[in-house]
C-alpha cells in the first residue's frame, strides 16, 4: 500500500508538472494608429482604430517563449485632397472649380502574429513575422465641389475588397512590460512586407482624388492592454 501510495503521489507530481510547463492564454485589445505607404501617397495621414483578440504563451526557457496571437485587426489610413481648376462650360465661359476630397480607407483583417518573447524580468522584447487575412476593405469618401454656378457634395463609403489582395505577409517587433500577476502592457511596430493592391501596376481615378495608389502596404503602431490567465 505504501507503494502504491508512493506511485500515486509521483504520478501527480509528473502531470502538474507538465501541466505547470504547459501554454498559458490570456487575452489583449487595443488601439492602432495606421497610415498606408503608397507609390502616390502625398496626402495619406494616420488612422486611429482598434485591435482585440487572444494568444497563447509557449515557454521554451525562463528566458525565451513563443507567442502566436489571433487578433481582429482594423487598419487603413486617412487622406486628403484639394484643387483648383478652371474648366469652360457649354457656352464657352471660363468658370474656377475648387474641389476637396476627405476620405478613409478601412481594412478588416483577421491577423496571426507568431512572435518570439525575450524577457528581462518583467521586461520583454518581441519580434516576428505576421500573417493576415483581409476580412473587409472599404473606402469612405467625402467629396465636395463649388464654383461660379454649382454647388456639390457627395459622402458615401464603397466596399472595395475585391481591389485589395486577400493576404498579407509582414513583420512585427516590440517592447513591453508584463506584471507577475499577468497584467501586461506592449507598444509594437507591425509592417507590411506584400503589396495590398490587386492594380497597383494600373492608373486609377482614385489617384486624380488625392486617394493612396500604386504599390500599397500597412503600417501601424500598436499599443496594446493585455491579461495572462494565471499570472507566471
């Protein structure tokens, strides 16, 4: 009896052993701040927008862990827009037309961060490759023209998915600071590495608005809240 007592209690310790070397989870949300860089992208600003999502932690040394994340991510940047033209109308008169264009591209992606942690305390430094899905893009667009004679203003968004290519491929490197009892705090580049655009190598009447065109890619700084369930 006192051996099989001796088995048992060997047996549990080896499996909360395991399990205490195991992956931890936790969940993260926070803010993007993205612009788009672009062959034409004279008047393309930042974006504020969100990201939220999950990870798991793989520890490979005190030192070393890996951690994939699976984020929604809303990326896109801003543009603006604005012109003078003097154009003739039907009876041959000269009329000066000024036009302004302020408009947003939105990207939905569902993103795959796989990210190498180095941790020096409670400090850490990540860096890595990601892998991202385009789940929606959208151009909302407001464009207003005036001149001697006319008046007009259009604000409509208009889905363009399909002028944006599906997958991403990037990077991403980071710095931030994780509290034992799991709370963490993390201020991360991500760029991208593939052109969005599925015309970039075409001219586009987006281009005579001022909007991003050509060769196209994200860009986006991260700062992200993050909570690891069970601490370390």
């Amino acid at each position: 009896m006192k051996k099989i007592a001796i088995l048992t209690v060997a047996v549990f310790t080896s499996y909360f052993a395991q399990a205490q070397t195991g992956p931890s989870i936790g969940v993260k949300a926070g803010v993007n701040y993205s612009t788009i860089t672009a062959d034409n992208d004279n008047n393309v600003k930042y974006k504020p927008d969100f990201h939220l999502g999950a990870f798991a932690d793989f520890s490979i040394s005190d030192m070393v862990s890996i951690r994939p994340e699976l984020l929604y991510s809303r990326k896109g940047a801003k543009f603006e827009f604005s012109g003078t033209e003097v154009v003739e109308d039907e009876f041959g008169d000269e009329q000066t037309i000024t036009g302004t264009v302020d408009g947003k591209l939105i990207h939905q992606y569902l993103e795959l961060p796989v990210l190498a942690h180095i941790k020096a305390g409670n400090l850490f430094f990540e860096g890595g490759p990601t892998f991202a899905y385009l789940l929606k893009s959208e151009a909302d667009m407001k464009i207003e023209y005036s001149g001697d004679d006319m008046d007009f203003s259009m604000d409509e968004t208009t889905e363009i998915t399909e002028d944006m290519k599906r997958f991403e491929f990037g990077y991403a490197a980071g710095i931030g600071y994780e509290l034992p009892s799991g709370l963490g705090l993390t201020l991360r580049y991500q760029g991208g590495l593939s052109d969005l655009n599925k015309n970039s190598d075409q001219d586009t009447d987006d281009e005579d608005l001022g909007a991003p065109s050509g060769k196209m890619k994200n860009s986006v700084f991260q700062l992200s809240l993050s909570y690891r369930f069970g601490g370390r």
